[in-house]
C-alpha cells in the first residue's frame, strides 16, 4: 500500500520512528517528504504554534523509508 491510499500517514511507524529520530513531528516529517517529492502542500492549521512548527525547515529525514 502507498501512504495517502487509505492509511493515516501520523500513525505509519517509519514515519513516526523518522520524527523521534531526528525531533519533528509525523506532520514535519510528512511535510518534508512531500517537499522532496516536488509535492506542494497546504496545512488546515490555525492554531499559530503549529503554523510555526509546519514552517520551520525540517533536517533532511529518510524519505526512503517512507516511500
């Protein structure tokens, strides 16, 4: 299964081990992951915390172990 078929991409364990391993968020890792697939994304947040967070440029995680 492809991430974004049908499973939450918060709760994918690579995803999540990426983010503790490097101390981003699933929504940070995400985000990077798109970015480096030449993917633009638009975030729902409205709370200015997580606006900040979804803004800062992330450390470069694997990607590959989330393709």
């Amino acid at each position: 299964m492809f991430v974004g078929q049908g499973e939450d991409v918060f709760k994918i364990p690579a995803v999540i081990a990426i983010g503790k391993a490097h101390g981003k968020s699933a929504a940070q890792v995400a985000l990077r992951w798109l970015v480096q697939q030449n993917i633009s994304a638009v975030t729902a947040a409205h709370n200015p915390a997580y606006i900040a967070e979804d803004s800062e440029e992330p450390s470069a995680p694997q990607a590959t172990a989330i393709s």
